[in-house]
C-alpha cells in the first residue's frame, strides 16, 4: 500500500492510504413534524437525539460527527461549540466537526476560542469546517449586511487561520476592531485546528481553499458527482502551486443519505421524510419541492450522489466518488425531515458495520496494485 498522498496531474487521481479513510455523519437539528404522525419533538429531546446519535456513531467505529449552525426556530442547534462540548463528554475517540459554522457573521476570534476550549474538553478532537452558508438568517440577526457576504468570508477565514498560528495578535480589517498585543486564549491541546472550507459549487471558493491549504468539504447534496470533478482539481492545483504538500489538502464528500437492509426499504422509509424536509425547510421559502416518489427512485440511482440504498449501493456510490475525487472523507446527513430516532440508528449501525469496512479494504485492495 502507498504511503503517499494523493495528486492530480492531468486526469490521473492517485490516493491516500485507505487507513486514511474517514466516515462520518452530521446533523443540522431540524424540527419537523414527523409525515406520518404529524408530531414534532421539543428541541430538548432533538438535542438529546443527536448526542445519543454522536455516542452511538463513536461507539459503532465511525470518524467524525459533525453539527450544523442554523438561528430558525425549526432548528434546534445555533450554538454548535456548545452542543460538541455536550458531546465530547460522552464520546471517546470520533472528531467532532461544525458543519458548518457560518463564519461571515460570527466573531473568528469567538471561533477560535470556542473550538479552542472545546479540543481541551474532547483530548484533541475539535474540528471547524468554515463556510458562507446557504441560509442567510443570521446576517440581520447579527447586525451584517448581505453585501459584504463574499468579503466578510474572506477577511474571516484569514483571520481565523492567522489566530490558529500565533498565541499573540496584531490585525486590523474592514469589518471588526483591530487586534493590538491581543492574548489568544486557550490555545487548543492539538498543534492547530484543523480547518476546513465548506464548498457548494464555486471553483473560486475551491481555489480559496487551496492556496490557504485547509480542507475543502464539498457539498454535493443531488446529482451527477462528475462536474465537481473540476472543484477537486482545481483545489489541489492551487494549493500544490501555493507550496502546499499535496498529501496535507484532503477533501471531503458530504451528502444526504440514508441506508436500509435493501434499497427498497431505504427509498420507501426515506422518501417521506425527504419529500417532508425538503418543503418544511428551505434557504428560499415558497420554494417547492415536488419530486414524486417514482422519480426520486432516479434521485438516488447509481449515478446520482444522494447516498440512498443498501450497504451495497452505497459502497458502489462511494467507490465510484473515489476514483473521481481521491476524496479521504465520507460524510452523510440522515436525520432529517422527523425521521425517527431508531431509524437514524440503524442506519448509523450499517454505515459502520457494512459499509465502511468493504470501502477501506476495496480502496486497498486498488493502492496495493
């Protein structure tokens, strides 16, 4: 097995030790009633769930939990250092990520120490994927204008990655008081963060994303995967010509997923709830959505990223994501819409248990040739 890195020259994609592969779920804590009873849970026990779905993912052998920011009353987490230090608490060893902290409104410096203290209460496991967000709530909320969104993000994300290198500041920006002398506190028990750059879509952002040298999360929620082929391209050239090691730029895939014993069940139990988030909750209201359930059979067919199925399927779909991005991260969202507790369970177990084992040894299995 190579010990290497892996790089983009031309169209050839070599990869990163299987060992190196990481899966993950996260969670955005939405409120919705469930589609078949009409109930809604209280926050309290939404909170209670995702703990409960982070203890149990840690158990189960998986890598890397991650938890949402949204600031609606139909979500159920705004504070997300908070909920991870809840976590850290009753988890042993998985990482624990934002997914993602909104960082165009939010104070990187109030960042930084949060996820600071947080690595300290979880021996080392904090993580931040840094992103604009694609709900736009928390602009008024906190006083932002919409304008600035693009220059916000990135005179943030500079600042935060300056504060993970130096215990003592002196910065001065556009958007916050200038930084004189100032004492950066706690510094966090692993060498630095670990920072990653939530990317939906933009090669610009994946440029960005390069030359600074952190990870790039790529949002690929519905779809063909093979047009973001280019994003991890393009990721990579850069930071590799801005003199990173192309081993340190990982990417990572994020989806909407759920998994069931056979691909029947996991459409016919997932569909609902799908069909239920995707109309309660949206970035632009009034947006709706109307897929029937005989054409969301091609939402999560094989070439489509949606990771819908059987363990099977999934390890098809992963695989397939693999030869075209390299990636060394899987993450999939599968608690939404109200979907219940014990099926989120479930479905963690299988993910764990079915689909990851045959992934890391197929993966290498192909680095051994």
């Amino acid at each position: 097995m190579s010990n290497e890195g892996f790089v983009i020259m031309s169209n050839e994609v070599t990869t990163a030790p299987a060992s190196d592969f990481e899966f993950g779920i996260y969670t955005l804590g939405d409120i919705v009633a469930d589609c078949h009873t009409g109930n809604k849970i209280s926050p309290k026990q939404r909170l209670d769930e995702v703990v409960a779905a982070a203890k149990l993912a840690d158990e189960a052998g998986l890598d890397v939990f991650g938890v949402g920011e949204h600031h609606r009353l139909d979500f159920a987490i705004s504070s997300v250092p908070v909920v991870l230090a809840a976590i850290s608490q009753v988890t042993r060893r998985i990482k624990l990520t934002s997914a993602t902290t909104v960082l165009s409104t939010i104070d990187p410096v109030r960042v930084f120490e949060d996820f600071a203290t947080l690595d300290l209460l979880s021996d080392g496991r904090a993580e931040i994927i840094a992103g604009r967000g694609a709900f736009v709530e928390s602009f008024p909320l906190f006083g932002y204008e919409l304008e600035d969104y693009h220059r916000l993000f990135a005179e943030n994300i500079n600042l935060l990655l300056e504060l993970n290198k130096h215990e003592i500041m002196n910065w001065e920006g556009s958007f916050r008081s200038s930084l004189k002398d100032s004492e950066i506190a706690p510094r966090p028990l692993q060498q630095s963060l670990p920072v990653w750059i939530g990317v939906g879509g933009s090669p610009e952002s994946a440029e960005k994303a390069g030359v600074l040298g952190t990870g790039m999360a790529i949002a690929i929620l519905s779809g063909s995967p093979e047009p973001f082929q280019e994003l991890a391209a393009t990721y990579r050239r850069a930071g590799i010509q801005a003199g990173h090691a192309p081993e340190s730029l990982k990417i990572a895939i994020t989806s909407h997923g759920y998994i069931a014993e056979t691909s029947q069940q996991a459409l016919d139990e997932y569909y609902p709830y799908y069909y239920s988030y995707r109309n309660s909750i949206s970035p632009k209201p009034g947006q709706e959505y109307s897929v029937s359930r005989d054409d969301f059979g091609q939402y999560v067919s094989a070439d489509n990223t949606m990771a819908v199925g059987s363990p099977q399927q999934i390890i098809e779909k992963i695989l397939y994501q693999h030869e075209l991005f390299g990636h060394s991260r899987f993450m999939t969202q599968l608690d939404i819409g109200g979907l219940p507790y014990a099926k989120v369970a479930k479905a963690i177990e299988l993910l764990a248990t079915e689909v990851a084992p045959v992934v890391r040894r197929e993966i290498a299995k192909k680095n051994s040739r």
